[in-house]
C-alpha cells in the first residue's frame, strides 16, 4: 500500500478498530463487508481503496491489532518483571484486564476464528506468543540473577508454562464466566517460581 495521509491513515485505522469491535460483539462466522461498511460508515470503494485484498487483508489487520493490545493491555507491568513485587503486579494487571473484559476476549477471537480462516493470522498469533514468552522469560533470567529463582531453571519453559496457564484460565472464564481459573493458575506459577529459590 502506497503512504497514506493522515487522514487516510486515521480512515483506516478506523476501519480496523470498527471490525474488530464489530467481531468481538457478534463473532466472524456471519461477518459480512456490508457489515464493516455499517460499522465504520465508509462506502464501498473506501473499504477496497484501503484493504484492496478484501475480507482477508481486513482481518489480518484486525488481528495485528488484536495481538498488539494484548501485550499493550501489560505494560509497563510486562517489562518490568525486577522483584516479586513487580511480578505480583503483573499478574494483578493479568487479572484485572481479564475480569473487566469478561466473555469477550479478543485474543482468542484471532486464535480461534480469524487465524483459521485468513492467511498470515496464524504468523501473528504465533509472533504475540512468542514475544508474550520472550518478556516473561526474561522476567525469569533477571530473578535468577538476582538470587530469587533456582538458576538451573530453563527460563524458556517456566514462561511457557505461566502463559499455557493464562490462556487455559482465559479459555476456562470464557466458558464459565469465572475468573477464579485464572488466578489459581497464575498463583500457583508463581508459586513455583519462588519455591524454586536456592536456599542458603
């Protein structure tokens, strides 16, 4: 796509965060363009004006989108993974932004319809994960160095293991409404990292 002015920039941006919105109140099984022109009030030309490849190149940007606030929705808690306060206040961050989210959850929306259905979804979904482990494992790397985790740990899998309990206790509130999955699930990681502090 050519440079876009800044209104052309913003149309599309607008565009973007329509569908998505659009996607997580009514699901993308039924979803229609006719459905995103109403949505974001662009004619026609506009929607193809912007995403020339249609449906599909809509929703790989809805799912960049989706991806990214995802690991905005953390920080600066993400990054700051220095002391068992501040992965206390991560987890807390976790919690929050899931329970005021409720049943509607855009991660899983792109990890469960859009990635199966639009080519290039799956790449993001597995660059959110990934950059997702990266942050918590080095959340791990800077506790072993301080001491406070076993520092024959693989850091790699103890962040993959903490995300694996994320999404399982996402998945379990999505289908029950009950958050309390998710904190079991974090609060027991967490545990097992602090449990695995070399003793004197």
């Amino acid at each position: 796509m050519s440079t876009l002015t800044a209104k052309g920039a913003a149309t599309r941006q607008r565009i973007i965060e329509g569908t998505a919105a659009e996607i997580r109140e009514n699901g993308l099984l039924d979803l229609t363009l006719d459905d995103v022109r109403a949505r974001t009030r662009t004619s026609r030309s506009q929607l193809f004006h912007y995403f020339p490849g249609g449906k599909d190149e809509l929703l790989l940007a809805v799912a960049r989108l989706e991806a990214a606030r995802v690991l905005a929705d953390q920080q600066p808690q993400l990054g700051d993974l220095t002391s068992w306060a501040a992965w206390q206040a991560w987890r807390d961050r976790v919690v929050e932004r899931y329970r005021n989210q409720g049943r509607h959850c855009p991660l899983n929306v792109v990890m469960s319809q859009i990635s199966r259905t639009t080519p290039g979804a799956q790449a993001v979904v597995a660059e959110l994960i990934h950059q997702w482990q990266a942050e918590l494992a080095a959340g791990v790397r800077h506790m072993q160095a301080a001491g406070e985790i076993d520092p024959a740990l693989d850091p790699d899998h103890a962040a993959a293991a903490l995300l694996a309990g994320v999404q399982g206790g996402v998945l379990i509130l999505l289908s029950t409404g009950r958050i309390t999955y998710l904190e079991a699930a974090l609060d027991t990681g967490l545990q097992q990292l602090r449990d695995s502090r070399p003793r004197a």
